[in-house]
C-alpha cells in the first residue's frame, strides 16, 4: 500500500471510529424517550434491580420498610431521580452510607421528585419510607369487606402511575427491573406478589419474592389475605379466600388450555408461572396483569365459565404489555389494542369463531358509543394520544382498547391471518422484553408486514386521525342477528315466546339487553323482566347492563332499586359501577346516584372513587 492509500484508509478508519463513537452516544441518549409522567431522567442514571423489604402493618395501615436499587449511571450524573407520592422518605443511602436528597414540588398527579445525590461510581441506593393514609394504590379492607368476613385484606393497583404511591421508584413504563422481596404480615395471613409466589401459609408471617425478569415498575403488585392457593396445572392455578377456592378454581378450570393456545399463537410464555388471584368485589378492575399472578374481580365468576374472556385478555397481557410495553402512556393502545385481538384470539381458540363473533361486536359496538360520547372533544378518539399535561387515567377508554382492536382485526383482513400471525409472533419474539412507541411500530409494521407483501394501508388515518375509517372490518354474527330480531317482535307484539333464548349465551343477552330501543317502556321491561327474571341475575354483567337500563327507563319493578344499591355497594370494579353512575346523571338522576354513592364510596378503591367523583360532580 503506497503512502497516499496508506493516509486515506487511516482518515477512513479515524472517520469510521468517530461515527461509532458518536452513534454510541446517539444511541445512549436516545435510549429512553421523554415520559411526561414520570421525573426520572432514566438517561442519567436508572434503577435495574429492586430488593424491596417492607413491613405491612394492617393496626396502623402504613407498610414501612426499605427499598434498595441497583443502579447504572449512564452519564456520570451526580444524582438519580425517583418518583414518589405521598410517601414519608425517612432516609436515603448511597452504597450504605447517608446521602443528600430532596423532595420536589408536589404535583396532584405526578406527586413528586425525589432527587437522590449520587457518586459517578455509585452502584446501590437505599430509601428508607413509609406509606400514609395518601396512598392511592393501595386499598386496606376490614373483614367486613371481604368475602369470608374473618380476617383483614390488602391489594395494590400500580397502573398506571400509582406504584410510586407505595414504593419511591422511577415509575415509567420504560423501566425494567428485576426484583426481590422480603414482605412480613400478620402470621393469619398470605402475601402474593407479581413474582414467585408461595403456595401455603409460612409459619411467622414473613414470605420471600423474587421476579427474575425485567418488569416495568407498573407491574410490582401485592397482596395480602387469609388466601390459600390450589393448582389447575403444573404451572396455572388459582388463589381465593378460603370458601371460594373451590368455585374459583371450577371457574377458571380452563387456564391452562388458554395458555396452550396462547403459545401456539405466538410464541412461548415468558412467565414461568400463570397464576391468578380473585380479589374482594371492590378490586377496581375486571382484571389486572400483573405478571405471574393476574389480579382479579371476584365477578368474574358466574359459575358457568361465560365471563373468563377477562382472563384470556389478562393472559395476553403476557405478550403484549409485559413483554413488549408501551413506551408512554400515550402509546397505551399498543398494550390495549392488541391485547383486545389476541384476546378474542385465545376466545376464538378455545370455543370457535361464534363466541370470538360475538365478542369482537360488543367490542365493535362499545367503540361507537365512545366515538360518539366523544363527539365534542375527537382528538380523545386518535389511538396515538397526548396526554402530557393530563393524567394517563384519561387514555383509558374504549378507544385503546377497541379501536385498538379494530385496526390489528382490518389489518388481519387485509394481510391474511397466516401472514399477519407470522408478523405478530416476530414482533412480539425480537421486542421481548422491551418499549415500544406508537413510531416505532408504525416502521416495523410497514417494514415487515406492508412492504414485504406489496400492501397499502392507511395506517396513519387510523393512528392520527379521529373516529373510525370507512375500511375497519366488519364483523358479523349471526347469533346476534337472531338476538336483534327477537327483541324487535317483543318490543312490537309485547309477546315474548321464551323458547327462543332458551340457549342464549351471556354474550346474547348482554347484546339483548344493551339494544333496547330508546323509548322503551317501564311496562316492556316489566313483560321481559317477568319473563327472563333479569333483575335477579346472578352473572355480574348481565345485571350490570339491566340495571343501566332499569335506571334510563325508569324501571321498578322487582325491588330493582334495591339490588341496584345493593350492587353499588358491594361492588367497586369501575366499568360497572361508573356505567350504572353515567346512567344515573344522562336520566336526570343525578342526586339519586349521589345519595347512593354516599354509602358507597368508602368501599372503593381511589382509582374508582376518582372517576365517579368526577361523574357526579362530588366533592368531600
Ligand atoms: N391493564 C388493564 C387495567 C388498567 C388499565 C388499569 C389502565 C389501570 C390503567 C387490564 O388489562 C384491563 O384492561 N382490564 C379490563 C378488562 C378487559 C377484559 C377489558 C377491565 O378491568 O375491565
Ligand atoms: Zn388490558
């Protein structure tokens, strides 16, 4: 090589380091995006294991204890931050010795910044805290509260921004930690975790966790009862308070079956374990996805299997949420959305296309309605959203869940389901793991889905753009079209011939029920609820749409105001009863909602209390 060349590939070489090197630092900076909801500056410095060892005290209503955090400094900072809200921050360490910390100004929703000095070679911190009678996540019930009435009961509720009300943590969903726990309760009692769990009571009160896989701080979850646990295979299983382990245990008999069918869809579960636990009725949530131990309302169970879609959609959960994770809260439709359509996949899997028909129509017909209610205000309506100056509690409607569905379900059509099945298992396999943006996966559907099979798509009109696309899937069933016609001849003949819904599913008489025409009378409701006995139904979502019927129509009959109360009080997942309030207020009947929720609310957990405050205009 002469010495010309000899110079020109020494530049090139220089060229090639420095563009590394500066591609490493694009890279660095760009591994976190900016996440409105949390303080953390994860680019700085960020958390990547927790060993959390706390003390739950049901006299005081505090858990108290420590939280230690492996740390990597990704910028010589000389402070990492954490979020915490409403918490008592007693002290912080840094690699076991005292450091500086500060609290930062207090935000309604974000809470606030804890600001911890660090050195650049800083490896753990320790906050020393204590929760208060402020903290959102979790719910303290007294026996009287739960099922079996003898003991005291606790359960969190991290999503969405809520785990920094119980552990001082960076509390973005692009964080991932592992963790451990050491959790001491009342010896009368078993804690279970979002992690490894125990199967039976140990003998001083103290259980040991551990989650070895990366999870987002959203995730961490606890709860505390007098629980005990039984198998429904090797690696599914239930836990329930002692007179319900059985019924709970008929209920879900199917679990393992809808993991099977999972996998087969796409790919492995990445969880080990898939375990879930029936909480006490005020559980704010049908479900929660808290990995390894799904947290459940206990109104799930109808006795007759017809509600478990809750647990097929928790358990999709598995794939999309935990494994691959919305990067921000604006991104939520990337957990909801297809959580949605894998759900009605495992549904379809396990008891065929009818039943997976019917529930991609209610689905279907949810998402109008909220298109509509939206009508004022349709930039609630795009799937990508901006909720940077609002609370992510806001992104959480049909829209990221249904219309979520409706664009992967158009997508299928469009692509065929051999070929979009092939793309979803490579997205969910190379992103495990991982965040992903609402950008992102736009390159990655355009590059491995529309490119490669010569598709055009308006996939922007769907993400960017309000309402639904004249090209979204139809759906059809012909079941329901058999409900829609027997409703119209009662509502017509005021005849009901009851041979008909014989063999209604729950699914149809939702559909039935939710379809009354507007000007639907009192005495209609009184021919069909003499006939089908509604207002005494014992499936949670059968009654839950009579009674938001019974209340609009301002039906009587059957003492069914007093089942309402009765329901309201009991009851505090937040679908329902925030449907049965909305009826309440849209039939004029706002101050008899009121007086109802006066008794009620102390029973609800802050996530359900928040959004029916805001229902019914009601202040403390
Ligand atoms: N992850 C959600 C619950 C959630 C969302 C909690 C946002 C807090 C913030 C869970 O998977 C869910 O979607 N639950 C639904 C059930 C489902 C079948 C639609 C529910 O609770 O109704
Ligand atoms: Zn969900």
């Amino acid at each position: 090589m002469n010495f010309k060349n000899t110079v020109l590939v020494a530049i090139a070489a220089i060229f090639m380091i420095s563009c590394a090197e500066t591609k490493k630092e694009e890279m660095k900076a760009l591994k976190y995006v900016d996440e409105p909801h949390s303080y953390a500056q994860p680019n700085e410095a960020v958390i990547t294991h927790l060993n959390l060892d706390i003390d739950v005290n049901f006299d005081k209503e505090v858990i108290s204890g420590t939280a230690s955090y492996d740390i990597t400094n990704n910028n010589e900072a000389t402070e990492i931050i954490l979020d915490a809200k409403n918490l008592v921050i007693e002290n912080v360490q840094a690699d076991g010795k005292d450091t500086k910390f500060s609290l930062g100004t207090y935000n309604e929703s974000l809470g606030q910044s804890l600001n911890i000095t660090i050195a650049k070679d800083t490896k753990k911190i320790t906050v020393f805290y204590q929760t208060t009678d402020k903290t959102e996540a979790v719910q303290w019930l007294n026996p009287q509260q739960t099922q079996d009435k003898t003991q005291p009961f606790l359960f969190t509720q991290g999503q969405a921004i809520l785990t920094r009300t119980w552990i001082p943590i960076q509390d973005s969903p692009q964080i991932r930690i592992t963790y451990d726990a050491t959790v001491r309760v009342p010896k009368e009692l078993m804690a279970v975790m979002s992690a490894e769990n125990p199967k039976v009571k140990s003998e001083n009160g103290e259980y040991h966790f551990k989650m070895a896989q990366k999870i987002p701080p959203y995730l961490m979850a606890l709860a505390v009862g007098d629980i005990a646990y039984k198998a429904v295979s090797n690696r599914t299983g239930i836990y329930a308070e002692n007179s319900m382990v059985d019924v709970v245990h008929e209920e879900f008999s199917e679990m393992e079956k809808m993991v099977v069918e999972a996998e087969k869809l796409y790919g492995k579960y990445a969880w080990d374990q898939f375990d879930v636990i029936v909480l006490p009725p005020s559980f704010p949530f049908g479900g929660m996805e808290n990995p390894r131990l799904t947290f459940a309302t206990p109104t799930l169970i109808a006795g007759d299997k017809s509600l478990t879609s809750v647990i097929a959609h928790e358990l999709a959960h598995s794939w999309s949420g935990n494994l691959v994770t919305n990067a921000t809260w604006d991104d939520f439709w990337l957990n909801e959305g297809f959580t949605v359509y894998f759900e009605n996949r495992i549904m379809e899997a396990l008891y065929g296309k009818e039943r997976a028909d019917m529930l991609g129509l209610i689905a279907r017909q949810d998402l109008d309605e909220e298109v509509e209610g939206f009508k004022d205000a349709p930039e609630n309506t795009h799937l990508k959203l901006d909720l940077s100056k609002r609370n992510p509690d806001d992104g959480m409607t049909s829209i990221a869940y249904d219309k979520g569905f409706m664009f992967l379900k158009t997508l299928e059509g469009i692509a065929g389901r051999e070929n979009f099945d092939v793309f979803l298992k490579n997205y969910f396999q190379g992103h495990a793991f991982s965040t992903m943006t609402t950008e992102k996966f736009i390159k990655y559907l355009n590059e491995n889905l529309l490119e490669k099979h010569n598709l055009s798509f308006n996939t922007d009109e769907w993400v960017y753009n309000p309402g639904v696309p004249s090209n979204a899937f139809e759906i059809k069933s012909d079941k329901f079209e058999n409900v829609s016609n027997t409703l119209k001849s009662i509502v017509e003949t005021n005849k009901v011939d009851a041979s008909v819904v014989k063999d209604w599913t729950t699914q149809e008489w939702v559909y039935f029920i939710r379809n009354f025409p507007e000007d639907i009378t009192p005495a209609q409701m009184a021919i069909i609820d003499n006939a089908f006995d509604l207002t005494n139904s014992t499936n949670s979502h059968k009654a839950m749409v009579w009674y938001e019927q019974a209340i609009i129509h301002n039906y009587k009959g059957n003492n069914v105001d007093t089942k309402i109360e009765e329901f309201l009080i009991r009851v505090g997942r937040r679908w329902y009863v925030s449907t049965l309030y909305k009826a309440f207020a849209k039939a004029g009947k706002t101050d008899e909602g009121l007086a109802i929720y006066k008794k009620a609310r102390a029973n609800y957990h802050s996530v359900t209390m928040n959004t029916v405050d805001e229902t019914l205009g009601y202040k403390e």
